[in-house]
C-alpha cells in the first residue's frame, strides 16, 4: 500500500476524520433500498413466471443479487454501519447469498488493500495471468462459481492451502466453511420435501446467470493497471450513472475507496471531489464498455496478461483525434 505520508498529503487530518464517520441511517437506507430492490424484483418475478415478462425481471432481479457483493465489501470494511455488530451479520447474511463466507471475504479482502497489485501476496490476485479463453470464462461466471463453491467444500474439509490466509485463521474459515455448507444443505432438503422450486427461481439461478454483470465492476478496477504501491495509479474508478453508482454502493469511485478505504461508501463521492475534481485531476477511468472492448482488444490475436508489462497501464480507452 502507498506510503500513509503520503496519502496523508490529499487529505488534511481533519477532513479526513469527519469522512470517516460510519453512519446508522446511512447504512440503512443503502441496504434497506437493494433489500427491498431484490425484494420487489422477485415478487413480481415469482408473479410473472411463464410469461415474457420473466425474462427481463429474472435479468434485473439476477444483477441486484449479484450487486449485494458490493454491500457484503463494505460490510467486510466495517464502513457501512456505525454499529459494528450490523456490520458483522449483515454481512454475514449477505455472504451465505453469495457464496463467499464473509470472514474469508474479510481476511482474502484486507490481503487485497494491504498489499494491492502485488503477484505474490494480492488475494485477489491469486490466479493465472489471464488468456482470451479464461478471461471470456471469468467474465461468464463459470469460474467464478466453480472457485466459489469448490473453496466452500474444500475448506469444509479442513483443506485451506492460500498462502494469503494466515495459519491463526484456518480453524475459523473452516467452521465458517461448515456452517455454510450446512445450510445450503437444509435449504435444498426442504425445497425437496416441500416440492418448491423457488428458491431455484428466486435465488440460485438468476444469481448465476447474470453474474457476468457483476463481473463488468470486478475486472474494472483493477485489471491493466500497473503492479506498484500507488493507489492512484494501480486502481481504476468507473465512469457510469447514478443509479449503477447506487446498485454498486458507489464503489465505481474505486480509486478514492483503495486510497482511504476507512471512508464510508456514502462519503466516497465527496472524498473523489477532493482528491481529484478540485485539483482538477481526474483518476485512472473508463466506463464498462469501454474497458471490456479494450480488453478483448488486448487478448486478441493469442496475447495473455503475460505479454505486458507490469509496470505500466495496458488497458485504456483508445486517444480520439
């Protein structure tokens, strides 16, 4: 991570406190709003089963679900309520959705901050440099599941072989691992006795398909960028319009959250107001489209991740004359 001398020098200490300040009502209007979001989307789904009308519900109800990994972020933060027993269970609730067991989110996460873009030691790093295919299978959702669900299993086992995970936690993820796996397990024996197919309808399948639209904020913030320690340079933020701002808990302003990430996600917008729009600046940006034509642009032709410098953006909007 950036030196925090550094850091310090965008922000006066006083600023930077009264930013920092979680908040109740805040938090409760984010989750409560894409609670009630899903909540609706699945009703009327649930309603219009059969007909045409399912189609585009199932997609939209399908991306809000997705979309409550953004909250479950900043749950794992502790940014999201001032109370930090909501932050905990909530996230907890919104992991068991989403496959992704809050504590190993919390711990694979913080690895993610600390030591960002770094090969060796980015959580969120720890796979192979991408080709065409296994981007295309990423961005799909495919891996993404499969990764999801055989760590889920595997740590249920007692294997946990992430070299990120420190030894101190591995009895805690594998409990955490069980009790997930528990439930899922009592979710699918009662919609089999009661013959009920909703939680097929509601939940897993429009979950699954449309992760890809999720995908689109995942690949975004990093990917391209160069593997040093500057936080605004090795993050990308995503230009895009409020209501996405909204359904992703603002974490499009990605460069201002990896710079302080103890800034509340309802505070992000005023602290890339400071950081960038009053210096006249603006951070490494490209909106969703335009980053994943770069991308399949990039992988083209046979090229991986692996034929461009690390040290140095490769992913950027093409210069117009």
């Amino acid at each position: 991570m950036q030196d925090p001398a550094t850091r310090r020098e965008l922000v006066d200490s006083a600023t930077l406190r009264r930013l920092c300040v979680a908040s109740d009502a805040a938090g409760a209007r984010q989750t409560l709003s894409h609670l009630g979001a899903v909540g609706a989307t699945g009703m009327l789904l649930w309603l219009s089963w059969g007909s045409v009308w399912a189609v585009p519900l199932f997609m939209i109800h399908g991306t809000l679900l997705n979309f409550l990994y953004a909250g479950q972020h900043e749950l794992s933060h502790g940014t999201v309520f001032r109370t930090r027993w909501l932050n905990e269970w909530v996230g907890r609730l919104f992991g068991f959705v989403l496959f992704y067991p809050r504590t190993f989110d919390q711990v694979q996460h913080m690895a993610h901050h600390r030591y960002t873009q770094d090969w060796t030691r980015d959580g969120e790093l720890a796979r192979d440099p991408y080709t065409l295919k296994s981007y295309l299978l990423w961005m799909s959702g495919l891996n993404y599941w499969y990764t999801r669900w055989r760590r889920i299993l595997r740590f249920s086992l007692g294997i946990v072989t992430e070299p990120y995970l420190p030894a101190y936690r591995r009895a805690e993820l594998v409990r955490e691992a069980r009790f997930h796996l528990a439930g899922y397990a009592l979710i699918a024996g009662v919609s089999l006795f009661a013959h009920s197919a909703a939680a097929l309808i509601l939940w897993l399948a429009p979950m699954c398909v449309m992760k890809f639209t999720h995908q689109l904020q995942n690949t975004i913030e990093h990917l391209g960028l160069p593997h040093d320690d500057n936080m605004l340079t090795n993050t990308r933020s995503t230009r895009t319009n409020a209501l996405v701002r909204w359904m992703a808990w603002q974490m499009p302003y990605h460069t201002a959250h990896h710079a302080f990430p103890g800034v509340p996600f309802h505070r992000l917008h005023e602290l890339n107001k400071i950081l960038f729009t009053d210096r006249g600046t603006v951070p490494p940006t490209m909106s969703y489209w335009s980053f994943q034509l770069a991308a399949l642009r990039a992988f083209a032709g046979g090229k991986t991740e692996a034929d461009y410098a690390d040290d140095r953006m490769w992913l950027f909007e093409p210069t117009r004359d």
